[in-house]
C-alpha cells in the first residue's frame, strides 16, 4: 500500500518537526519518517539538558558556510524573537546565559513538546523507527521506500542532519541522497568539538585536566573568540576551543592569549612599580590558577626566578609573546563522537537561498544541520534549525 503526501519530511529532529507543523498550518498533508524511536533526541541533550533554543545576537557572520551570504535570507525572515514568541505562547520561560544565549527554564522536554504539539496541532503524521531505503523521483513525485511500506509525495524535504554522534543515530543519508540527484556535498568535518594532543603537550594537558580560565583563541581562518578555555586529560576544550574548532583544519595551528585584552608589558610595569624584587614565576601565581602557573614559568622562554626589576626589554618582549600569542598544533579532535555539530554538507550552491529547495530538483528541499550552514556555539544551529525550516515549510506548493 502506498500512502500519498503532499511532503514528505525525512527527519523527525528540531529542522524537520518545525517545517512539518508549518507547512501543515499552511494547508499541506505531511508525514515525517524517523528511523530513531524518540523524536527531536538531540534537542533534548542539547545545551546540557536545557536547550539553548537561540541566540538573541543571530547575524549570518555566526555561521561557517562555504557561501558567506546564503543564510542571510532564510534568517532575516525568521529572526530569533520569532522564535521566543512561539516558547511564550506555550507559557515556557527562558534565561539569558552569556552572550545572547537563551536556555529554556523548562527544560529541554518542553521545547520537544512544543515541536510535537505544534506538529500534531497542524495535522502531522510523524512515524518513527522506520528504516528508509530507495528514494525516487518520476513523474513529479518522489516514492520513499520504507521498513513501513512506500510513500509518495511532489515535495520531500531531507532533514536528517549530520554525521556528529553516530550513537544517537546519526547517518550520512542526507549527503547520499543529496549526491543521487547530482548535489555537491562540501567535505564534512567534526565541529564545535573538543582538541586532542599527543607526546609532550597531551602529558602536560593532562596534568592540567580541570583548569579553566578565559582566553582570547582563534584558527589559523577564523575569527577571535573571548571565552573560556578548559584542560583536559586528552587536550583542550571550553567554549573557546570549541569555536575555534569549527574553522580548524588538520596540520593548522591555534593561537592563544593567555591575558586577553590585558597587555603584559603594562601589566608587568605595574607589578614592577608595586613590589620590584618579586620573582616572574610569584607573578604569574597571582594571574593563573597554580598548576597552569607552574607550567608557564617552566617553558623556555619565561625567565622564571628573574625579579621584576631585572627583567630586559627582551624579556618583557618575550613574556609579552609566550602569553598572548601561545601556538600549539593540535594532533585531532574528538571526533564525531562527541562533535555537536557537523561542518560542510549539503552545497548551498546548489539550493534557493530563499526556499531551501534544489535548483535542479523541483519539490526536493534540504534544511538544517545536513545543508553547509554550521553555526557557532550558542544557539545558532537551532536557530539556523527554525529559520530554514521555515524557509523551505513557506515555500512548498
Ligand atoms: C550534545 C549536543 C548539544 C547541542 N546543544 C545545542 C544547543 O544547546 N543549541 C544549539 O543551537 N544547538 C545545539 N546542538 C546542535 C543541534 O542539536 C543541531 O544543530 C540540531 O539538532 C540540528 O537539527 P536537525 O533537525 O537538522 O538535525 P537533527 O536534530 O540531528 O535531526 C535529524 C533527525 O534525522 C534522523 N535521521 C538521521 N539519519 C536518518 C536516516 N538514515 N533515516 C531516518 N532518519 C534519520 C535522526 O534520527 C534525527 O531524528 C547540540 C548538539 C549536540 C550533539
């Protein structure tokens, strides 16, 4: 038996559920298909449990894309209040941490709820763990195979994400299906996704393991970002290194200040000014939390038992450069076992700014994580989750 839709959504996550209950609002017959057994599983890990829905601060600059200017429609037209205005309308609160994220007070749940009550509300059908196989498309109709039987429908919107934590049913089968009808996939990688060390930096990291403090951190073609950074056993992670991370690739290295928005020289000349016979390391004691002022004054070039008074030009000049600009190379990630998110995917050249829909393909949609749109840290993927989906559930006939 074949059951026919006016669109088919692939995905039953925050990208997929969103555009089904808009489109079902908009009059559309919709059956969503799932192979996981729960909806929205990652909406409800997200933000430790209570989902950092948006981020007050949305620009198209928050967003990694090969096409810096093709996010820019999807989310001047579905802004971030548009979105808290729909956690209002449920009676659902939220608290702004730092930075412009907001995290539901209600919890995670709750947001899945809202997904789920708005999609049913408009209609939809959602059928989970069913395992899609050959998708089709003749005749102006796309035919889904299922563990469930075959469904057809003029519009199927893939939105079944990427490829980070693969125990939560991650799959490759957007950029697959992407790839069948002729769609350029840009290379994936793992983003928002803690860095590994090996030898000597991993041992010394791992000594460290625990030890946050705030840095100012950018890849070798990434922007600076101001937060906090984390040691741990296997390396470096944090907000910071998080960031860093997505615009990261192999072999490059990171630099980090250690002091950021502080100058050393002027640090040390106040120092010097107070108490001229304290020795560097004592210094550097009263800047970091000890075990990473231990390590500091160990490398070569911090003149560690030097007091203050005796310190050269050259000395300042090299302190001054030992911590603000600290470059390692980090051996890898992660992975994708632990990435948030993915980045590349789906080529946005080959998709409508305005409609999410493939410019070869009539009736064939790609939104969310699995398109290359990779958000900050923050609140930008679900953000960048809304707005595309709402794109794409506007435009479908
Ligand atoms: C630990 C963690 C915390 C996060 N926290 C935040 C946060 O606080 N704020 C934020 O903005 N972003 C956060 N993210 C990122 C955010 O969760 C994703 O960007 C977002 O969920 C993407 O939505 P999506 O609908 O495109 O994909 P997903 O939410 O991944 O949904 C894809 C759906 O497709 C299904 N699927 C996959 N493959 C198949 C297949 N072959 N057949 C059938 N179904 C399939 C999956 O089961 C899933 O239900 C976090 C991610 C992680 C991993």
């Amino acid at each position: 038996m074949t059951r026919t839709f006016d669109t088919i959504i692939l995905g039953a996550g925050a990208a997929g559920l969103f555009c089904g209950a808009r489109a079902g609002e908009r009059g559309q017959s919709v059956q969503v298909l799932d192979h996981a057994a729960k909806p929205a599983e990652k909406v409800r890990i997200s933000g430790g449990g209570r989902c950092n829905f948006t981020n007050i601060h949305t620009r198209p600059a928050n967003f990694i894309c090969e096409n810096p200017h093709f996010a820019k429609s999807a989310l001047a037209r579905y802004t971030p209040w548009d979105f808290c205005d729909r956690v209002a309308r449920h009676g659902l609160t939220w608290t702004e941490k730092t930075l412009g994220q907001l995290f539901c007070d209600q919890r995670s749940g709750a947001i899945i709820k809202l997904l789920m009550d708005e999609f049913e509300a408009a209609g939809g059908t959602l059928t989970l763990s069913t395992t899609i196989g050959a998708v089709t498309h003749a005749d102006s109709q796309f035919v889904v195979e299922t563990s469930a039987g075959a469904y057809t429908a003029r519009n199927l919107v893939v939105a079944t994400g990427g490829l980070s934590i693969p125990k939560m049913g991650a799959s490759a089968f957007a950029y697959d299906l992407a790839r069948q009808f002729d769609h350029a996939i840009v290379p994936t990688r793992p983003a928002l996704v803690p860095f590994t060390f090996s030898g000597q930096l991993k041992e010394s990291f791992a000594d460290l393991s625990g030890v946050a403090c705030p840095v100012d951190a950018k890849a070798e073609r990434g922007p600076d970002f101001h937060e906090a950074m984390l040691f741990t056993h296997r390396g470096l992670s944090g907000p910071a290194m998080l960031q860093v991370s997505s615009y990261w690739r192999e072999t490059e290295a990171v630099e980090i200040d250690l002091l950021p928005g502080q100058s050393v020289a002027d640090l040390l000349a106040d120092a010097k000014a107070a108490a001229p016979k304290q020795a560097l390391s004592t210094w550097l004691g009263g800047l970091f939390p000890a075990r990473l002022a231990q390590q500091i004054a160990a490398w070569p070039s911090i003149p560690a038992t030097k007091q203050l008074a005796n310190l050269s030009k050259q000395d300042i000049t090299a302190i001054a450069d030992a911590l603000g600009h600290w470059k390692i190379v980090p051996t890898g990630t992660e992975g994708w076992r632990t990435a948030e998110v993915t980045a590349g995917g789906v080529d946005t050249d080959g998709l409508s700014s305005k409609s999410m829909e493939s410019k070869t393909v009539p009736g064939l949609y790609f939104i969310g994580e699995c398109v290359d749109v990779t958000g900050w840290l923050g609140g930008y993927n679900f953000q960048w989750a809304w707005a595309s989906a709402a794109a794409c559930a506007g435009a479908l006939a």
